[in-house]
C-alpha cells in the first residue's frame, strides 16, 4: 500500500534553490514583518509576539530541506551516468530505477515530476511535462519476466482519464505480444530494456554504457549478438538477439 506524501517528501523534490529562496522569504516574514501587523485578537496578538522567536528554526526546516534536494539530484545525475550495463541497470533497487528514468528524461529537456511516495506498483511513477504536453510513466524493472497487456491497459486508462497527452512503459526486460498489440495505434509508448540503454547512453555525461550485447557470436557472420526487441509479426514484442551487423547481417537468436 502506497504510504502517505510528507511535507518534507513534497519539498526534497522542489528544485534546492526554491527552497533555500523560500527559507530566506519565511525568516523575513516572521521575524520582521509579521510583528508589524496589528491584531485586535488577544490569540493573534500572543502568536505575532511568540512566532518571531522561532523564525530560525522554520528557515533552518527549508534550509534542510534545500540541502537534500540539492543531495538527491546530485544522486540522480550520478546514478545516471555510473550505469555501465544492462545488467547493472537490473541490479537497482525499484525506486532507483525511477529516478534513473527520471534523470534520463529530464535531461531530454522533460519537466520530471517523481512521486517519491508510492509504492513499486503504486500506479503512475513520473509526470513529465513538455512543450504543453503531459506525459504519465510507469515505471517496471521486472527482471523475470515481460510486461503484459493489463499494465499497459491500466495505463492507457489514466491516461484517458487525465486527459494526458500519452502514457510510457519503461521496462527493463521486454513486453509481451498482447502488450504490444494493445498499445498499436494508441498514445502509449513502450521502452524495453534495449531501448532504456540507448536513452541513459545518449544523455549519460561521458557514455559508458554498453548495449545489450550477447557473449555469443552471430551464427551467421560471427559477430557481436545484440538484445533487440520484435516490433511486428507473431513475435512482436519479445526480445531476441540480433547481429549488431544487421541489417548487412540479418542472424538472430532466440534469448
């Protein structure tokens, strides 16, 4: 069961410098301006008086707050670019593999909105916002098995009744047929695992991650095998391997 939102929780995800901003405006009020104020209520009269003393503690709350906002994307930013692999993708806790997505979209420009309150499958995970657009990811690091048609169809559904303009399917692994045969023709986007490691790789600070490669070479040519994603045909939405030669070498092997 998803746990409740904090106060604290809402502002770590604000931007550091708003809350550091924030602090300074809330010590101002307080300490300054709120004595100036004349209250004809006894009860107002006696907070005016006793809440100036405790401006320091109310700004010093935000300044915290500011600080592990400033230490929580600074995480991000270097979960992001220590990735190195599939693998070590995988190896991520649940909400790890949020903020991972989350960095790699925000640095495509998205506004990311994380919420850090909910659970592994606690419904929508980001909120990116672009160009006017409003954008609903779930987020599915499943290292066992592929993604099926009723998350996509769970999703599809907020979607519609957001009225957002489209819904992304972020997996680590692959997407099961019917998933895919659902998401045809809708405002629904599905990233496999192949797909997540060219988009950490092209917004990582110096790329260092590998693409889904197999140890075993191509039966064909010999080459590299990398993990690719069917987009039609009966096996559409499976991962398989495929030459890294292709398409001058068309040799694949089932995973």
């Amino acid at each position: 069961m998803p746990k409740k939102r904090s106060l604290v929780d809402d502002l770590i995800i604000l931007p550091w410098w708003f809350n550091l901003a924030l602090a300074a405006v809330v010590y101002a009020f307080l300490k300054f301006w709120l004595p100036t104020i004349e209250f004809h209520s006894p009860v107002f009269r006696g907070f005016a008086t006793a809440i100036p003393n405790m401006a320091g503690i109310f700004a010093s709350v935000l300044v915290f707050a500011a600080v592990m906002s400033a230490f929580h994307s600074w995480r991000k930013g270097d979960l992001l670019n220590k990735q190195t692999s599939i693998r070590s993708v995988r190896k991520l806790p649940w909400k790890d593999f949020e903020f991972l997505v989350g960095e790699a979209y925000r640095r495509q420009g998205y506004n990311v909105q994380e919420d850090i309150g909910a659970g592994p499958d606690g419904g929508v995970d980001l909120t990116l916002t672009k160009g006017g657009g409003k954008y609903l990811v779930q987020c599915k690091n499943w290292k066992t098995k592929s993604v099926g048609v009723p998350v996509v169809r769970e999703l599809f559904g907020v979607v519609t009744a957001e009225n957002a303009s489209g819904g992304i399917i972020v997996c680590s692994g692959g997407f099961t047929r019917d998933a895919v045969e659902f998401a045809r023709g809708k405002s629904i986007e599905l990233v496999g695992g192949a797909e997540l490691i060219r988009l950490i790789g092209d917004v990582q600070k110096s790329p260092k991650i590998k693409p889904v490669v197999k140890e075993t070479a191509c039966p064909v040519c010999r080459s590299p095998m990398v993990m690719r994603t069917a987009r039609r045909g009966k096996s559409a939405g499976k991962s398989f391997w495929g030459c890294s030669k292709y398409p001058k070498c068309r040799g694949t092997m089932s995973v």
